[in-house]
C-alpha cells in the first residue's frame, strides 16, 4: 500500500507539471454539459445544450413534459417533504423541523440542475424559462444562506450533529451531497452566468480539499459523484487541486486510516484503489458514477492503469451485467450488481439512477474515444433504461426498471429516497447536449431526432446541422450540412449496432458505405457547402433477440427489438390470454402497426404466437418431458409495445423476455414478412 | 377480529370438551416420531423408531455417517463455540461468558433430540448409545440446573437481560427454544424413558401456558415451532392444555395488544390466523413449521378451515414454490419464499432446514391422510433437498443448497446461525420412524430402502415386514410379510409418482396393477401368511424433467431424474468443457453406469451433449436470433451425478437444469436406448 502511495504521488506531481492550465476559457455558455475543449485526452469535444435544439420529435416531447409537467410537480412535492424547509430552517426559520433521510439536499442540487439545462435550452418558453429563474435564484438564497462562513454546506449534520461531520464518510452522504451541488452550480452558471450557487459550491469544496488528504484528515467517497463533479470544476475554473484531489480519492490509500471494511469497499465501490477493481460489484449507481469520475480524470490527467481498468469494467458490464434495456443492478438487496449473467426479469432491481448512470458513463467514454460502441450502449440505455424510469405525463416515476411483473404498481410520483425523478430530469434536460460532438476533423452526429446544432467546427467555422427524421419509429434521417462557408471537414455519422445495413446519399448521390460497419460511425469527408443534403436510411426490422445462453433467465425466450426500442408485452394488450402462458412462435412474420393515438404515439408490434391448451397455472411444476409437444397448440396474436411505455395505463402483469415455442422449427430470419408502416 | 376470538373460544369449549383424554397411553418405546395412537383424525399410526431396523443400504450408511462422525464433531463444536457453556454459567459457573445468537439453546436441544433417536434405534451400536448416552445425560444436568424455580428456560434472558423476558416476541426466539426443548425431552423419554428433560420442558411449557394466553399475557410464535412442540406434548401426557394453547397461537388473536406489524407478520408467518393464509411468504422455515404445528393441531381437534388452509397451503408450495429437489425457500433475503414461480437456480437459497421442514410436513400429511401425494414430496426432500445438506465425510454441512454455483464452497463445518446441522441430524437419526406406518386395515410402506419393521397390526397382531432392495439405484424391491398368525390385513406399498409402471407379484404370482395408479398406494389386500413374498419393480428409466414454462430460470431446461434421486453435472466431470457452454441433446440416449468407488458409491448417468463452438463466455450478451443454428455443435459427453452428491471433492460449477440445445428436433421419449446396470 506504501508503495502505491509513493508511486501515486510521484505520478501527481508530473501529472501536475503536464496537465496544462487552461489557457482561456470559454464563455459561460459555450460550455457543454461536460466541457472538454482543453482536456488532454478527449477525441471530441461537447456541444453546448444552448446550441443544440430539439423541435417536434421523440425527445423534445420528453423534455417538453419534463419542463412543463415534472420540474414543477417534482419541486412542489420536494417542498411538501420538507426538503427546501431543511435550507430554510438554516435561513432564520430555526423552528421549522429537518425532515428527510440524511441525503436529501442532493434531491434539491439535482432539481436545480435540471432547471438549469432546462432554463439554458432555447425551445424552453420564455415563460417557463423566467418561472423556472425565478424558483432558481429564490433556492440558491436559502441554500447560500444555510451554508456556514467555514464553508461547509449540509443541511442534516448541523445543531447537535455537528460532531458527526465527516465521522462516518462510508454512510454520511455529506460527499455526494457535495458533488450535486458542485454540478448544480456549475450548470446554472452554463445556463446564466450566474456563479452565485456556483461559488457557494467553490467554497465547500475548497473546505474539503484544504482539510482532507493523503496528509490532512482521511476522506473516502462512501457515494462516489464527487469525483465527476470535483473534475468539472476542475475544467470550469481551471484550478488543478480539484484534479489533485480526484486522483487522491481514486488513489484509494485510506483503507487503514479509515478503518474501511471489505464489505464496505465492495459496496461502496470505493475506498480501494480504483485501478484493483476488475469486475463491477456492490452498489450499482455508486460504481458506475465512480466509473464515471475516473472516465473524467483520465480524460484530463492519462494514467494507463485507469483506462485498463475502465476497459475492464466496460466489458463486464456490457457483456456480463446489462439488461438489455441498458438497466444495470440486478438485485434489490444492496441495489447491487449481481454475478456475471445473473439478470433476473421479474426481480430486477435495474434502479432509474444507475441507467442515467450508466449514460452518463458511456457518454464520458464516447467523447474520450469518438467509439460508437459506447453511443449504442448510450441509445439502448437512453431510449429504454432510462425512458421507462418516467410516466409519459411525466410526474410518476420508476425506481425499479423489471424486464417482467405480475402486476405491481411500478410508478408512483414520490419515493422516501427520491433520487431517481431530479436524476432523470436533469438527463432529459440536458439532452441537447448528447446530441453532437466537435472532433479536431468534423462534427459527429451521436443521436438522431429533428434537431438543428448551430455551432462550430474547431477552427472556429460556422456550421449548423440539422435532422428530419421520424427516429425512432422510422430509420430515415435527412442531415442538413451547413457550414458558413464551403470547407473540407468529416462529418461523422453513427451507424448504430442494431441495425443490419445502412443506405447514405449526399445530395441524392448514393455513398458506398462497404468500408464501413455497423455499430461504427460512418465518416464522411468532403469540401461541405451550406445546404448539402445527407439521407440515411437504416432498415428498421423487427428484430427477436436472444441473450447469450449463459443468462438463466433469458435462455429460450426472445426479446423484441425495433430500431434502438426494446419491447414488451403487456396484459391489457393481449385479449385475456395470461402473459404466463404466451409463447412467441419465432417462425412467424412480425408485422407493424403505427398507432399515433397510443400511449402518446407508438408504433406496436404484432406477432403470431401459441397459448397453452390448458392454463399453466394449473399444470404441475414438474413434469417428465412430453416425446411429442402438448403444450402451446392456441395461435394467439401478440400485442408488444416499447418498453418504455410500459406501466402507463393500470397497472398489469408485463414481461420482455417471451418464452419461445420450442417445437414450431427453427426460427427464420428477422426478414420475412415485416410490414413497414410510416407516419 | 372481536367475533373471530368469541368464535375460537366457543369452538375451543367444544373441542376441549370432544377431544377424549387419553385413555391409556402406550409405553414412552411403543411411541413414534410422532404419537398418533389417540389422535382424532389420524388415518393411519406412526410405528416408533424402535420397532425399525435399517440394514446395509442407502439410509443406513447416512445414519452411520451422523451417529459415529456428524454428532460428536458437532457436539465439539457446540462446545468451542460456547453453545453448552451458556448452560454452565447458570450451573455455578457464573464467571463464564455467554457466547452466541441469542437462540444457541434451540441448537443443543436438537443435538439432544438427534442422540436420542440415535439412541432409540437398534442398529446403533451399544458402545455409541452408551456414549451419546453419557453426554446426554450430563448435558441435562446442566440445562435442568439452569432452569428457575418458575420453569423458565433460555441462557440469554438471565442476568441484566431478565427484564427482557417476553417482551419482543417476534424476535426474542423464546418460543423457538422452549419449542425444541420440548421435542427433545419428548425424544429422550420415547428413547430412554427417561423423564428428567421431558419434566424441565413440562415446567417451562407450563410456565408459559400459566402465565399467557387470551385473557392473561399476549404470547405469539416469532419463530413458530413450538406448536409441533405443544401437540406433541399434549400426545405424550394427555393434558389437553397444550392442545389448547396451540389452538390460541393458531387463532392469531394478538395483533393489537403485541402492537405486531404486518411486514413482521408476514414473515413470521405467524401472529395473524393461521386459517386467514392463503399462500406461503416470509420465512420458509418459520412457514413450514408453523403449517407442520396446524397439522398436528387438525390432525387432534378438527375444524375444517384449518384444513382448507393447509390444503391451499400444499397447493401453492407444490405447484409454485418448491424446487424439484424438494427445496423451498428460494430468497436469500429474508430467507423467504418468493413470488409464485421465482424459483432461481443460482441464488437459490433453499436452507437445509427449510428441506427438513418440508420432509416433517408432508409426513404429517401423510399420517393424516394415507395419501401418497404426500409422500411423494417426503422422498423427493429427503433424498435431494435434505440429503445435500449434509456431506458424504457427516461434518460438513450446507446452509443454502442452490441448483447451481459457479464454484462457491457450499459446505463448511460451522455457522453462526447453526440452525441446520443438528436438524438434518435429528431427522436422520428418526427416519426408521418414517419408513412404516399402521392403519386400521393394515399396514403401510411408505419408503424403500433394506429395512425390518418388528411391529404389530392395530389389533395387536404381531408382524414383520422387510425389505430387501438396491433402491434407490434399483426399482426392484422384495418384500416379505410375516404376521405371527395368518390374518386378514392389507399391504400398502407406495407406487411413487416418478414411476411410470409398476409390476408386482405375491409369491411368484403376478398381481394385477391395472387397477392402481403411480403417486398411489397399491393396497394387496388378502389373508398374509409368515413368509409370504411381495416383489415389486418399478424401471428406474433415467427421466429428463421439465419444469412449468412460468419458471423462468428453468425454461429451455432440462433436469435429470432417475427414481426418487435428482442428478446434477459438476465441472469437475465435464472434461474441461465450461458448465456454462454445455447444453443437453434431449433426442441422445442416456446411459447409466454404477460407480462403486465413487462419492460413496453412486449411480451415474452420461449423456451425450453439445457444447458451443466458441466459449460463451467471450459472446455478446445480446444478439440478434440467427436464422440457423450457429451454436452448439461440438459433441460432447455429460456426466452427471445425484444432486445430494455435489461438494464433496473440491469446489467446483454445478448445475441441475441444463439447457436444451434447441435444434436437434423434438426430443423422444425417455425410454429411448437407456442401458440399464444392476449391482
């Protein structure tokens, strides 16, 4: 452990002397929602949520109920709970009783952040945009107020807890409490300029840091986030101790000092060295926001042994540990990770928080690389994991994300822990902000929907681009290239992994796309001129999925997939067959139905399957197994929605997962008999 | 709830009222595991312990292993770990710590029950019944010198803790206690005649009968036992109060005055109506106890809600909670049972205790009813989900028993909690008692194994019945019946449910079966001859099980299963092919071939496989469903080994349900190509 320590402070110290001080900064609001233009290893540089403009499309119907419907719903049951009180009681209304469990003033910092992105978005109402300053700026009195000259900053461990500051870091909060207010502060001072919340949250972290070190008082992150947040204000302020300190907590050299237990380092994913760890496990949200923190000091400061380890923990997860509706966090108990392939359906615990998570990871790892690899895991996780995790009238929300139920009621508008309604609003809120990136040699273009970026290229060449597309319910996108003027640049357009093929044409000239491949971006490098026309088409076939056989739970069952959307069944949808006793029949042709009127339009999938003759429920449990097959003889048409629109109705039994009909033949390709409807 | 207590209370006038005392009864050796000669609604008799001699065979060879291996070396452990000196330090040795959980005395008391079985049976040798007898002995001298002159029992509510007496129920495990303290002074006496504990657990149970109840103290099962406890108790002396205080626990009348609440309820499975149950949840043991209490309690007094209860009960565990090894309980969490199908193969936990439970139960179902049903899940437990618990060397023990790991040590010599040890022991040492029963009409058999019963018909005639057999690993079984007289009786021999023909001859002459059916008994009845000869075939085909589609861990699988024994593949067997990649060619023949030498002597089976071309470890976790097979081709041979045989070379990847390769045709019948090996 000695050793380590001296090797890591000898790394610090030349990674002090070569991390480049930034030289200028950019304006306020030309930072994105990561801001990377002087960071050491990025490939690609983020776009600010200002530039970016989502209009009439899939996720500007998203973000539209989220700043009209959730931000407000969400803050008035944050009040009704006490959580603003908790400041206020600290602003002169010492009678008023702390309410909550210890972490609550993260809830807060995070519904500030959404606001923020919201409030810097330019389809965002003038209207919402002063209400939503307004409700801001009276926050940020009361959180400024409640902190102390010292610059400490938590609502809980104050009056006769102020002894327990810092005593128990592994359970307090009081650094993940932290970490939301340094990334509140630093997206409201993106979205306005004001650096009013963002300098309180300079202050408590200049309190951490000149207090906490290898050589001051131990500190550990028991909730990892710091480390991401400690990093962008590293690169919003250029100030290299926020650095320093991140490679201190991910140096992991306190395990003696602070007395950690094993079990406590597993859970926490924290307190060890961060390059020891191998696989994911423990807590699924705290090892995937520690993943995140050390994507971004890597993406500053290098260090070979962090970016083997994230490769490390990247296949893990995406080939061991992942729902495929890019959930992550098998089990309830410890809302932790499982074993590898243990990804129960009806008992995932797939928490919305580790799904935002696990986009904001994969985001980090995209900008550092330009690998559309992590975009595919991005988009299946954005448009599934994440997306099921809000109602579509936007004020009930999932915790748990299960790829099956018997019928449980999944959302609901509060929970006592409510860190999953403000986590995925300040996703879906800063979401402009996903949607394109600037390499030294174009622009990339990650997602589609109608959209418009009105930004630059690195050299400083204006250049809007801009989508039509009916993504995700349609394959074809026509991308508008505009730069201000004729120049040679790439454009880079992601070919997603889920599709099988892929047709460009600029200016209706077919492109041959036989270099390039799925799951990859597609470069496109040519002299642009304002007004060239791109058209892509990626066929968009029903496509059954299998899992890999070593997951229990998903071996003879087939998942739907259509584009990037995972689908499901849902019992109101199937004419009173029991969901128990449907089997999808894999050599029949799946067809497509638009239904505009559907749980706020969708497009639902129908395919040819069996029942069984007699309810399963009144089978045995075991039985030898039959010569020939007397089960699953009933034709019945299934009925498959998005997964994501799950749960939106009343609630009733719902599974991806559909057991295959085992003796129907062999499955055909996913080709035969689709039907294409479009809008 | 009013009317509910008013209703118990007049049904107990008339049962206290119906229920005959008693009048005369047998001596403490003519007493079975369970005492059934005065019980109201009993259909058939228990035979006691002693009347049974397991000879050379499967059985005898565990209960030699328990006797001369398991208990000694667990009573040094019980020792180590300060389990008889908790009873010391109330013996004149107050300067010793007390050591454990606060249910520690639970375990001794089933140690002392497992050595008075030990004891009873007469293929125990007399130098190892002298010694077990020793140490019982002195055992009860410290335990009757810990107790108070009020009768009160448990070496953790003494000293400071006095004024925790019964005051947290729910947790406090002083029923668990006294409910064991009781089976073994029962145990003790029907071994030894020996009253000395059976009077210290009558003082105790008086104490509690005195003290609580409707109109005194509120009392409730935390850890229901102690109403098996109380009926047996009321068995043995006849005083019918016990029998009413179990009909109080079972009424659930307490809720409001013990302030219980409905998560505790639920899991304890107890402290509301037993009768107001519908399903089996919460703790599987607590669970299965507390149903075994309410047989015992209908199987004395009647009332048809109970008995409803119990068969909605049996219903639901059968047919939705029990894993095909007999194992229940499938969540660690809790160590509950789950959801109705949630029968996960890793993360099964199944407790050894929870297997014994459901051996107890459905024993008592039995004795009520005469119907093989319930035997059928008796042997399944036993020879699987019990017979795993304990390992082939008697010292090493399982906690959980999962229907795979991927390499885990599942058995280990101690545990904090060492609940299942000594409950494995006692049920080992009692099962003589298990194998015959009387009915009015005759007599029963309900298990195979090379055995002689020296009993008498109900009317006092006296008979013999042995067995003489290779099963499990033959079907073949001789019988022979010897009466003192010639008489007029019936034979019932158990055609179990897993066999799918039966053959039987009386002295050469083949009998009819046309008549009977498998999962019933065959009733021979005629005037029986000393001498005369049953012989009875069932073919022991090695049978691919499946299970109900809904179990999602197990669709797409297969489990092997030849007679009453559950096999298992471990990866030591497999040739180096990872379990993980192993599929099973349900169309390939199975064979089998008996390996003396191995794990105790043990039949396997082989069948051919296939295995994956590339290592699934290194595959996609999600793909598109190929239209051909593109897996599973390279053949490969699977041997498997009975379940109750795994972990005991070194740890090593096990699993029970094996997934089917999918594309080899529809499977054929199990009888196809089997090659059958005798001893």
């Amino acid at each position: 452990m000695k050793l380590f320590v001296a090797s890591g402070l000898v790394f610090a110290t030349s990674l002090v002397a070569s991390a480049t001080e930034p030289e200028q900064h950019a304006a306020w609001k030309d930072q994105g929602v990561i801001y990377l233009d002087h960071s050491l290893n990025a490939r690609l540089h983020s776009v600010p949520v200002q530039a970016v403009h989502l209009s009439d499309g899939f996720w500007s119907a998203r973000r539209k109920v989220t700043t009209e419907r959730s931000l407000p719903t969400l803050l008035a049951l944050l009040e009704e709970h006490g959580v603003v009180d908790n400041f206020r009681r600290l602003d002169g209304r010492p009678e008023i009783p702390r309410k909550g469990p210890l972490y609550t003033d993260s809830d807060l910092y995070k519904w500030i952040e959404a606001a923020a992105w919201a409030i810097a978005s330019n389809e965002t109402s003038e209207a919402d945009k002063q209400m939503l300053r307004g409700d801001v700026e009276s926050l940020i009195t009361h959180i400024v107020a409640a902190q102390e000259p010292s610059g400490y900053l938590n609502t809980y461990f104050v009056g006769d807890k102020v002894h327990l500051r810092f005593t128990d870091l592994p359970h307090s909060h009081e650094d993940y409490c932290l970490g939301h207010l340094i990334q509140a502060g630093i997206a409201y001072y993106r979205a306005t300029g004001s650096r009013r919340l963002l300098d309180a949250s300079i202050r408590f972290a200049d309190y951490v840091v000149e207090n906490f070190g290898a050589t001051k008082r131990p500190f550990v992150t028991g909730h990892p986030e710091l480390e991401m947040a400690l990093v962008e204000l590293y690169r919003t302020t250029g100030d290299a101790k926020y650095l320093e300190f991140t490679r201190y907590l991910l140096s992991g050299v306190e395990k003696d000092r602070l007395k950690l237990k094993d079990a406590d380092m597993r859970y926490m994913f924290s307190g060890k060295p961060f390059v020891s760890h191998t696989e994911f496990e423990g807590h699924a949200v705290r090892a995937l926001y520690a993943a995140s923190g050390a994507t971004d000091y890597f993406t500053e400061a290098g260090d070979p042994a962090i970016r083997r380890t994230l490769d490390l923990l990247w296949t893990d997860l995406t080939t061991r540990k992942m729902y495929i509706t890019g959930g992550v966090g098998s089990r309830s108990a410890g809302e932790s990770f499982g074993d590898p392939y243990e990804l129960p359906s009806e008992q995932a615990y797939a928490e919305t928080c580790a799904s935002v998570a696990n986009v904001m990871w994969n985001f980090r790892l995209l900008l550092l690389t330009g690998d559309a690899r992590y975009t595919d895991i991005l988009e299946r996780t954005l448009y599934n994991g994440v997306n099921s995790g809000m109602s579509l009238s936007g004020n009930l929300y999932c915790y748990r994300n299960p790829l099956a139920s018997s019928g449980e009621k999944l959302r609901n508008p509060w929970y006592d822990t409510t860190c999953c309604p403000p986590n995925i609003e300040r996703l879906f809120e800063s979401l402009p902000g996903y949607f394109y990136a600037i390499s030294r040699d174009g622009v990339y273009v990650n997602l589609y929907d109608n959209s418009e970026m009105d930004w630059h290229l690195e050299d400083g060449t204006g250049l809007t681009v801009s989508q039509a597309t009916n993504y995700p319910w349609s394959g074809d996108v026509k991308v508008t290239v505009s730069p201000a003027h004729p120049a040679e640049f790439a454009v880079y357009l992601r070919w997603p992994g889920w599709a099988s093929s892929a047709e460009v044409a600029i200016n209706g000239q077919p492109i041959q796309t036989a270099a390039f491949r799925r799951g990859e971006y597609i470069s496109l490098s040519r002299t642009w001129k304002p007004g060239d026309v791109i058209n892509i088409a990626f066929p968009l076939q029903p496509t059954p999925m299998i899992a890999n056989p070593r997951v229990a739970d998903d071996y003879g069952r087939t998942a739907l997939q259509r584009g990037p959307l995972v689908y499901a069944l849902e019992q109101i949808d199937q004419n009173g067959v029991p969901l128990g006793d449907i089997f999808f029949r894999s050599s029949a042709p799946v067809t497509v139905e638009v239904r505009k009127e559907l749980l706020g339009g969708i497009t639902i999938l129908r395919a040819p399957g069996s029942a069984s003759e007699k309810l399963l429920s009144e089978e045995p449990l075991y039985t030898p197994m039959p010569a020939v097959p007397t089960r699953n003889k009933r034709p019945v048409i299934l009925t498959f929605i998005p997964y994501y629109a799950i749960g939106n109705r009343e609630p009733t039994p719902m599974e991806v997962w559909v057991p295959l009909s085992r003796f129907d033949g062999p499955p055909v390709a996913q080709t035969a008999g689709n039907v294409e409807h479009h809008f």
